[in-house]
C-alpha cells in the first residue's frame, strides 16, 4: 500500500483489528480505545509486523501506547509515511 | 486512587502454587468475574490475597500504573506482582523479593498462525530451529503451541524486567526444542519468569511435563532461557 491517507489507513486498520478476531466489525468505532478491542501485546506485536508488511515501515509496538485509538493509530502511521517519502 | 479491590464478590475456581525460587501465583478463568471491569478487580483482590495470606505481608496497594507497563506496589519493600490474562485465564504472581513476570495464553492461539507475528517475536536462530522443527512435519497446532509457551516466556521475562513491549522481544531467547519436547498437550501455555541475583528462574504452572525452576541462564539481555 502506497497511500499517506490517514482515512484509508484508518480502514486498513479495522479490518485488521476485526481480523484478529476479538470483536465484531459493527462494535466499534475509530474512537473506540485499542484495549478494548482486544489489542494485547500479543494483537499488538502482530498489527507492527502487519503495519510493516502493508507499508514498508518499521514501527514498535509501543506506538499503540502512544496511539491508543484506530483514528489516532492512523494518524500517527500517516505521519511516519510522510516523513520517511 | 485505587479502586477497592474488596467490591468483586463473585467466587472463582482457581489453582495456587508455589515455585521452587518462592513465587506465590493463582491462576483460574476469570470469566464469572464479568467483563474487563470485573477482571482488573478480581486480579487486584487476589495480589492483595496473595500477599497477605501467602507472603504473610502488609498490603499497602497499588500504585498509579501506566500503559504497557506491569503494575507496582506501594509497597511493602522487595514485593513484587505481575498479572497476566488470556480470553478465560487470569494468572497472578508475587513474590517477596527479586522481580516476577507472569504470562499466560489460552488455547487455541490462534494468533500465533501469522507470519507477521512469528517475524517480530523470534530471534534468526529461533527461526532456524523452528524451520527445523517444522522439516519434522510437525503439526500446526503443536507449533501454535510452542510459539505461544515461547512467548510467553519472552513477555514474562519483559514483564519481571519491567519493560515490557519497549524492549524487542527477540531479544529473549528461547529454546524451542525444549518446550516442544516438554510441553503440556493441552490446556493455556503459562510461564513466570523469576529474575533473583542475577538469574532467571523459569517455571510452566500447570504443565508437569516442561522444564521448570532454575534453569541456570543469567537473566540479563540477549541470554537464552
């Protein structure tokens, strides 16, 4: 994925969390805090290698402490790819 | 201010033991405590059981926490705990000196499938020895299983250290030959990790078959477990 859109990676970001399989798709919104939607260490290791796989860029898993929501997340992704064009 | 840990009445099945380096832990599902709500106040009330009725000291509470990071007493001095849940199981560990981490994950660690999340957990020669494991036609579910009693030694080892996920969890090595020689068949993977003078003592409550208490390897950075 190419994209810097905070709105298209807010997006890849619910699907991802639905993915992980913690909580339905309609139960939740981009303000909803990541823990409680299930993001355990674990979830949040897996979402920086998915982060990492999806746009080339490397992050910690300490950015979900940082970024605790999926609109905050995506904002702070957006920020990263930005940077690093 | 804490909350008052006396306010969850529900009663819950669990198990209690000791370590051989004297960690005092609880484990049991957690899911007749309620939602996540009900979860953080039963873990509190069973730290709080666990060190006065166990380690025989004062309970003074805990401390503000931050995110990420394992909770902390006010004290008393050299009391540490570490609370661990996974989707039914809360495990909970103090011990009355050195530093303790508890991990707990339950069946059928279903995460542990993805190669993102293999990727960022294994060190190069994790992968290498799990590549060989593999070449065994080794079963899916048995490798979930390993991969899931791997990390969580790694993240009990983060948690005693006091880092948690700010340290890169490759940087704990362990021997996965080990656990898959000596795992438990079914039921969570759990570890509690003791770090005491300099080493780590590594211990799976509830599996009689894996390897358990000291297992000799210093307990700092990029040593292996």
């Amino acid at each position: 994925m190419t994209t810097t859109d905070a709105a298209t990676i807010e997006a890849w970001l619910e699907g991802r969390v639905v993915a992980y399989g913690k909580v339905e798709a309609d139960s939740f919104t981009a303000d909803t805090p990541l823990a409680e939607l299930g993001l355990d260490s674990v979830y949040a290791l897996t979402l920086c290698g998915d982060i990492e796989d999806a746009f080339d860029l490397e992050v910690d898993p300490t950015i979900v402490w940082d970024h605790p929501t999926i609109r905050s997340l995506a904002h702070g992704i957006s920020e990263r790819l930005a940077a690093a064009a | 201010m804490n909350a008052p840990t006396t306010a969850v009445a529900v009663t819950v099945a669990s198990v209690e033991g000791v370590t051989a380096t004297g960690v005092r832990w609880r484990m049991g599902s957690w899911r007749a405590a309620g939602d996540v709500r009900g979860r953080h106040l039963l873990a509190r009330r069973w730290a709080r059981e666990l060190v006065t009725g166990r380690l025989g000291r004062d309970w003074e509470g805990f401390a503000p926490s931050e995110p990420g990071r394992k909770p902390r007493l006010l004290g008393p001095p050299g009391v540490d705990v570490s609370i661990s849940h996974g989707d039914d199981t809360l495990l909970v560990a103090v011990v009355g000196s050195g530093l303790v981490g508890a991990d707990v994950e339950d069946e059928p660690f279903a995460a542990f499938q993805a190669p993102s999340l293999v990727r960022r957990m294994c060190s190069p020669a994790e992968l290498a020895e799990l590549a060989a494991l593999a070449g065994l036609d080794m079963p899916w579910a048995l490798r979930r299983r390993i991969l899931a009693s791997a990390w969580t030694v790694k993240e009990a080892t983060l948690k005693a250290r006091g880092v948690g996920l700010a340290e890169d969890p490759r940087s704990v090595e362990v021997d996965l030959a080990a656990l898959a020689a000596g795992g438990a068949a079914s039921g969570p993977a759990v570890a509690i990790v003791h770090l005491v003078d300099g080493r780590a003592a590594v211990e799976h409550p509830g599996n009689d078959g894996a390897p358990s208490a000291w297992e000799g390897a210093p307990g700092g950075r990029g040593d292996r477990i």
